[in-house]
C-alpha cells in the first residue's frame, strides 16, 4: 500500500439549512475522516451559513467561505483554491453520504500504481422518500450494473481528483451554469488525465419532490447542454421520436397496426425505468405501488418536454454569446 494523501472536501451550498447539517454528520461519520472541509455558499439566506459557523465553532473540520452570487463552478473553484490537500474530493449540498464513501473515493490513489489515477469517479443512488421520488428516480437515474467504467462520466456529487488536473484545465467552467461537472470531466479526459471507477463511494441524494420542481431541472440542463453545444445527435432523435410518435398516433386511426406498434415502442422506452422501480415496490402499500408505476410515463414525457424546450434556449444563448471559456467539445463530444 502507498501512504494515505491528505484530501480536501469541498461544497457549495445555497439555501440549504434544511439538510446541511445531515451533509455534516455523514462528513464527520466518515471512516477516513477529511483533513479538512471547505464550503463556500453563494449568498443564503435562510440561516445556512450561520448554521455551518456554529459547526465549526464546535470543533468540525470546516472552513466556510461566502461568495454571494457565485454560480456553482465558481463556488467550486473557490474552494478548490482555499483548499490545502493535493487530493480533491467533491460533494453537493443536499446529499447524505454513506460511512465508507471518502475512504472507497480516495483508496485507488493510496493502491499499489496509484500514482497512475487522476481522477476517481464514485457512483450516486436516489434517497426517495415518497412515491413520486421513487418514480423520477426510477425513470432519471442509471442503475450500478448499466455503468461502463470505462465511459462513465462522474457527477461532481461524488468525484475525487488531483489538484494538478484542476489546474491543467483551468477548473470548472464559469461561464456554465448547469453542466459544468460534465464539461469539466470532459476537459480533464481531453488533457489525458486517468480515470478509475469506485462502485463503493456512494452519495444518496433525494429527488426533486414534484413535477414542477422536475421540469425546471431538468429544462435548465438541457439548456445547459445548448450552450456547451453537446449531444446534438442525443437531442435531435427525441424531436425525430416524438414528431414520428405523433404521426403514428395520427395514422392509427385509419390503420390499427399503428397504435399497436406505437404501443410497443411505448414499452420498450419505458422498460428500463420500470426495471429499477421494481425492487422498491414490495415495500410500498398497494395504493403508493399503483402511484409510482403510473407516475413513471409521466415522468418520462415531463422530462423530455423539458429538455425539448431547454435546448434551444441554450443554443440561442450560444448563438448571441458565443462559447463559455473552457467549452469547446470535440466533433465526438458534440454528438
């Protein structure tokens, strides 16, 4: 075994005082606690920072920054740059951490050829408390044996890396709001940096509570995907679906066959998020089973709804603006 690193653990936070101090506990519940923890919030207003100041007053590990106004990549870079560690751990607000997820995220560094990783991706599960959370998480959220390792692209929920990559590419994009962490992964593959996978590191994060909250989540990334300009071919099939969807339903009333094949081709989309509802259902009484399976398909179609009216948002913005700094995908990334 190599020597154990000093890792940092950084976080932004706004308006989390409901769920902030969870976040601390299971930091501090850690089996390889963090030699330190930096929070930067961006201007709360509900009590949060005072609540993080009083923890640390208590004796916990945290340093805490304010940055009013700060979107989350600047938020994180902030901390990055107030942080002492060559090892960079990265969690949001809002998540609860299981016990081992710090030592699992930072164990490939201390193995035998750890000094040929760079990056550590650890994995995220939905921490649904309702029927609803359990159908969106369900129908959003990839299940652990669908992952490939070698493609997969971490959440900066759940990702540890070394300073120096941070640097090489200059950190996260500024110029993003949403999907900074996946420009960023891409911009650390880009420079050569190397990636390992820790199916242990494990971050649980409720989903949003109701469709409205959904929508505008899920609106907000794929306009964030506009205006990095990435997955063109991704976006483009679900308006080819939809419009074919549309037209299939159309022509079934003069030929049947149409709906039965529109029926099919229901199913099969719908398939996967069914297949990770299924474990929880036991647990529910029939009433909440009968809600998550019939919130499934409504689910599906919000979310790419969502998605249809957010990318061009973010292409027009693209288009007035120009790219973010550090935002040039590749013709592959793009696609």
């Amino acid at each position: 075994m190599r020597g154990i690193p000093p890792v940092s653990v950084i976080c932004t936070v706004f308006n989390e005082a409901a769920s902030i101090d969870r976040l601390v506990d299971s930091l501090l519940a850690q089996t390889r606690v963090p030699d330190e923890v930096i929070v930067v919030d961006g201007g709360s207003t509900d009590g949060t920072v005072q609540r993080l100041k009083a923890r640390e007053a208590a004796g916990a590990p945290l340093r805490v920054f304010s940055a009013p106004g700060a979107n989350i990549s600047q938020g994180r870079n902030a901390a990055i740059r107030a942080a002492a560690s060559p090892i960079i751990a990265s969690v949001d607000a809002g998540v609860r951490l299981d016990p081992g997820w710090l030592a699992a995220l930072i164990r490939p560094f201390e193995a035998e050829g750890g000094d040929q990783v760079d990056v550590v991706c650890g994995f995220f599960l939905s921490d649904a408390q309702t029927p609803f959370e359990l159908a969106l998480g369900a129908t959003t959220l990839p299940a652990l044996d669908e992952i490939d390792p070698s493609t997969f692209l971490p959440s900066s929920r759940s990702v540890a890396f070394r300073r120096s990559c941070w640097e090489a590419v200059q950190g996260y994009p500024e110029g993003l709001d949403y999907c900074e962490d996946l420009i960023f992964d891409l911009n650390l593959k880009r420079a050569g940096c190397r990636f390992a996978f820790a199916p242990d590191a494990l971050v649980r994060f409720r989903p949003r509570p109701d469709l409205r909250a959904f929508f505008w989540q899920y609106y907000r990334y794929a306009r964030g995907d506009g205006k990095a300009d990435l997955w063109r071919k991704r976006h483009a099939i679900r308006y080819a679906t939809y419009i074919l969807g549309a037209f299939a339903a159309l022509l079934g009333f003069w030929y049947k066959a149409s709906w039965l094949a529109l029926g099919i081709a229901g199913a099969a989309y719908l398939y996967r998020p069914y297949r990770h509802l299924a474990p929880a259902l036991p647990g529910l009484t029939p009433a909440q089973r009968l809600q998550a399976v019939a919130l499934v398909p409504v689910v599906r179609l919000v979310g790419d709804f969502a998605k249809m009216v957010g990318y061009p948002v973010g292409l027009a913005w693209r288009r007035r603006n120009g790219p973010p700094a550090q935002s040039r995908p590749t013709r592959a990334e793009r696609i």
